[in-house]
C-alpha cells in the first residue's frame, strides 16, 4: 500500500487524529510527560480526576507492584477544578490534542457542579465521568454499581452540557451491561471502560497490607483479559462509542480492543513503564495496517469472528 493508512476516528462527533489516548491519573496534566512523548501526536488527552475542591489523597504507601500489575490507592489527588482551569489548561490548550476532563464527586450536586463549570470552559473538549467514587449520601456505595444511580447521576451530568459526555464504567460489578445500559439511556455518548479493579496485597512477614488504604485498584496487563471481555460485552449491548481501557502495553493489545468493538483505547500503567508507550502504539497501529493492507482503523473495529 502506497498510502499511509488513516488512523482517525470519531467519538461521537469528536474527531481523533488516531485512537490512542491517555488513561486519567497516569498521565498527569500531561506537562510531566512534556519532555518525553511529542504531546501533539496523541489521540486525546484525558487529565487526572478532578474534583470540586483540591484533594491529598491517601496516606503512603499508596502504590505497590503485582505480579503483571500494579495496585494504588491515591485516594483520587487533584489539584481542584478551578486551579487547573487557571494553571493547567493554558498550557494543554496550545496542544493539538482535544483535551477531555475526568471529574469524580462524592454526591450527585458534585458532579453537577463540576459538569456546569466544564460547560463555561471553550478549550475542553469533553468530559469523562468517573462512577467508580463512592456515594456518600447512598452509604458509600459506588454509583458505578448500580443502574439506577448510574442513570441518575448521569441525567444530572448530562442536563449541564453540552459537550461530548463520557462515562467510564467499573469492573466492580456482576454484569457490567446492566451499567452501560443505564447510562447510555441517561445521555452518555460514548463509554470508557475498565477502571481499576478492587483488590489487596499482604506483607506475610509484618501481616500488614502493602497498602495504607488497605485495598487498591488492580491496572496493567492482568486485568487486560477482563477488560477485553468486558468491552466486548458492553459493545454488544450498547450502540455508543466505546474506548477501551485496561493492561494496555502494545498495539498488539490494543488491535484486540478495536477487534473487541472499541473505537479507541486509553493507556494507563504502560506510561510508568515506557513513557513514550503511546506514540509506540500509535505506529505499531500504523505499522499493522500497512502490513496487513488495511486503509484505516475503523475497518478493525468490531471486527471479532466467532
Ligand atoms: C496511579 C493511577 C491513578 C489513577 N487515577 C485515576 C483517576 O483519577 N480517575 C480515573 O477515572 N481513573 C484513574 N485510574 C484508572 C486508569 O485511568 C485506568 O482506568 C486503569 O488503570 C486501567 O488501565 P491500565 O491497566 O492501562 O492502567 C488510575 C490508575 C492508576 C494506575
């Protein structure tokens, strides 16, 4: 094939130079990685959960390495929505990557609040909500694992913007479908998914867990099976975008995404490990198609034979 194959692609209506994006909290506003990746190559950048006031997170230790993972309890740090809209953004807007939000609160009026602020913010291009957090007025129960809160919290969301609205679904539940579902009858256009999956780790010598938080979420390369299953599962249940997330190290992982029904793919624990592990996913993309013959992206997608 003589021509470079076309890697773009659109997530409801927003267009990507290629599906390669950044997975929220591993990739900080994106100026910490300034000197390592060409920013303006990435599919999307997707900044660190924010919220409505700044947040210290957890107590240390709050990181500790898995076999094929990792596990962290950061407790959600962030800066708060009003300090990066001052000192984050007016960098990430100089960049030619459309810049997307991802915002957790821990009732519905915060996620409300933080969607109504975002709305009055031209160089955002999108926001990507965060259910994962627990709901403190429903007793601490995530709204991600349950429909009709997840329906709730997004039809409040989505009566605030109009820009794209992303919802990134978690793993922590029996039958992720019944999720996606409701959330896409709540006005999500497109969904992000997996989040983290809870789990712990024991120092056998001191009988203490590895984290101060006691449990942490589970990234990296074993959760890519189920994160693989469980897109396949919500791309056949649903009719909205689907950007796949979870242990994504290759574009040979990241084929199987597409392959699974996502559009495009985010890339979390593989910038701790390779810095430039987005852009080397981006031409490995690049380098399939042309091996394979294929004129673009969109003809892998949902491509599974069974
Ligand atoms: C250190 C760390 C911080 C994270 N922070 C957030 C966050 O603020 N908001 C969010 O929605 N997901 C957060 N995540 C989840 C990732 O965005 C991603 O969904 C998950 O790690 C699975 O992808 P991976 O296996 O490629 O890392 C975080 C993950 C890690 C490892």
């Amino acid at each position: 094939m003589s021509q470079k194959p076309d890697l773009k692609v659109d997530i409801a209506g927003l267009e990507l130079q290629n599906p390669v994006l950044t997975a929220s909290g591993t990739f900080g506003y994106a100026r910490e990685y300034e000197q390592l990746v060409d920013l303006n190559r990435l599919g999307g950048i997707i900044v660190k959960g924010l919220s409505l006031q700044p947040a210290k997170g957890n107590p240390p230790p709050r990181i500790y390495e898995t076999p094929c993972g990792m596990l962290n309890a950061i407790g959600l740090e962030n800066v708060g929505i009003e300090a990066f809209v001052a000192e984050k953004l007016p960098f990430l807007q100089t960049l030619k990557p459309p810049i997307i939000v991802n915002i957790y609160g821990k009732r519905e009026e915060d996620y409300v609040q933080l969607a109504a602020r975002i709305e009055e913010v031209g160089a955002i291009a999108a926001i990507e909500v965060n259910i994962s957090c627990p709901n403190v007025k429903a007793g601490g129960m995530a709204f991600g694992v349950d429909p009709q809160a997840a329906f709730s919290v997004i039809r409040a969301v989505r009566k605030q913007t109009t820009k794209l609205l992303i919802v990134k679904l978690s793993p922590n539940v029996t039958d992720i479908t019944a999720i996606a579902r409701a959330v896409e009858e709540a006005g999500a256009d497109g969904l992000s998914l997996i989040n983290t999956l809870t789990a712990m780790a024991i120092d056998s010598n001191t009988r203490r867990p590895r984290l101060a938080n006691i449990t942490g979420g589970l990234s990296g390369p074993a959760i890519k099976p189920i994160a693989l299953r469980m897109v396949w599962q919500v791309a056949q249940a649903t009719a909205v975008p689907i950007i796949g997330i979870g242990g994504i190290m290759s574009a040979e992982d990241a084929l199987e995404f597409f392959i699974a029904g996502a559009t495009a793919i985010q890339v979390g624990t593989a910038n701790f490990v390779n810095p430039q592990a987005t852009t080397d996913i981006i031409d490995g993309i690049e380098k399939f198609l042309i091996e394979k013959n294929i004129a673009k992206i969109t003809d892998v997608i949902g491509t599974l034979e069974t």
